[in-house]
C-alpha cells in the first residue's frame, strides 16, 4: 500500500500535521520491515524505497501541532528530532545485524576473522549512535523520570530496550566458547551479557515507574532473548556473576507474567522463544 501512494515522490500533503504523520508513518513501517522479514528469514522490503529526508520530530511539538501550520520544507533538516527520530537510526543498524547473524547461521565458509571484524563495525556503530545521543535522551534515571512527566516514558523505555537487545543480539553467538577463542571474541561474550543484564535492569525499572511501562509484544520476544542469556550465565558463568543472574531473570519472568494480561501470544513465545513474532 505505501509503495503505491507513494508519499514522498510529490509534496502533496495538505498542511504540516498530515505531512508529519506521513513520515511517522513511513518509520513505522521501516521499523515493522526490519523486525518481521528478518523474524521470518525475508528481505527487506523497504530497503530500496523513496524516503522521507526529514526525521520525525518531537514529540510534544508534533502534538501541539495546529492543522493550518504551514508546510515544512521536506528537504530541510528537522530541527527539533524526537525519540522516534532516534529509533528510526538505531533501526538503520538493526538490519545489519540480522543481516550478519543469518550470514553466520547459514554460510559456512565464512571465516572466524571476518565475522569478528564485521562484529566490531557493527559494535562501533552501536557505540557511536548511544554517544551520539542528546544529553535529555541519554539513558538515566533523572532522564527516566523527565520523559515520564511528558508522556513519552513509554517511547523513551522503548528506545534504549532496543539499543540493549540489539546489542546483545549482535554479541549472541560469542557465548559460545567455539566462537570466544581469541581475546576480541571474549570481550564480546562479556558485552552479549551486559546488555542482557542491562536490558532487564531497566525494564524492571520502566515497570516501577508510573508511564514508562513498556507492554508491547515485542518487548516479551526481547525479554525471553534477555533470560536466554542470563539463563547461559546462571549455568556457565562465574560465581561472582551468578546473584544478579538470577534477580534480572527472576525479574524478566515477572515482565511476562504481566505481558501475557495484555498479549496471549507471549504464552506461545515462552513455550517456545523460537516462534516468529
């Protein structure tokens, strides 16, 4: 459908409110691309299309937006990006990564060396997008806090779950000890289960705090991926490791617990955490 409206081939929206919606849209719909056609093992579909030059803007200026507002200039750099602005570039590099882990999967000529130097390229650039990060959208407690007072806990929990989830994705398969050989391959084993922890500590701490709850689907398929690391360090790790393995996975368990009142298809993933979303 959105290949054939086509939105940005022409300047045609009608005022500025429906020319944001339609780039809101257009990220939406590149994120939905990047996370089910790698779910189900498809290209993507969107990798090719026109897009909008401009990102999504802020989200309290985007709401306070008045229909006759006249029309922005889509050429133009948007002066005020907002969280989704942020999500549409970490999304950038989440295709990569699944592009790179379903080449490990199924190539198997492919050298260790060369794995492990497109891993740190892609760790750079995760490193590089986190730095890159306006001090309002670093991931804190105060910056936790700020967001929910503005209605966008929600949205900001969201980002920062997914920067930890495809981090520890990018780091997975050095858990195990065939792909940890040498020294770069260790470091990222130890990167794979920080993030995972990194990624329950804050999703236990977005469910403590009123408007940051993150109850999307998705959020139980990163989870389970979360235990599954935490679960490997409870069984393989060292000793000093193994307390807080078990609170964040303990804490992982309750977040679906909580998630499968809102979305019975989680049940389905924690029986089976292989199921495409």
């Amino acid at each position: 459908m959105m290949q054939l409206i086509r939105p940005f081939t022409h300047q045609d929206s009608s005022n500025a409110v429906s020319q944001e919606l339609w780039i809101r849209i257009w990220w939406a719909l590149f994120a939905a691309d990047n996370w089910c056609s790698s779910s189900l093992g498809f290209p993507r579909q969107m990798k090719d299309w026109p897009r909008p030059d401009r990102s999504p803007m802020d989200e309290n200026i985007f709401a306070g937006m008045a229909p006759e507002e006249a029309l922005q200039d889509l050429n133009e750099p948007c002066q005020n990006p907002g969280l989704w602005a942020h999500m549409a570039t970490l999304h950038e590099i989440f295709g990569p990564i699944q592009e790179l882990n379903w080449l490990a999967a199924t190539n198997k000529e492919l050298q260790p060396s060369q794995m492990e130097l497109d891993t740190e390229n892609l760790a750079q650039l995760l490193d590089d997008w986190q730095k890159a990060l306006p001090e309002e959208v670093q991931l804190t407690d105060p910056n936790l806090v700020g967001h929910s007072k503005r209605g966008t806990g929600g949205i900001f929990m969201g980002l920062h779950l997914a920067f930890h989830h495809y981090a520890t994705l990018l780091f997975y398969q050095y858990l195990d000890p065939k792909s940890a050989l040498t020294m770069r391959g260790r470091q990222f084993a130890a990167r794979c289960k920080h993030h995972a922890l990194s990624y329950s500590i804050w999703l236990a701490r977005g469910r403590r705090q009123s408007g940051c709850e993150a109850v999307y689907p998705t959020v139980g398929h990163m989870a389970i991926v979360s235990s599954s690391v935490l679960l490997h360090t409870l069984l393989f790790g060292e000793e000093e490791e193994i307390a807080q393995s078990h609170d964040c996975l303990k804490a992982n368990f309750e977040a679906l617990l909580e998630l499968k009142e809102y979305w019975p298809n989680v049940n389905t993933m924690v029986n089976d955490p292989f199921t495409p979303l």
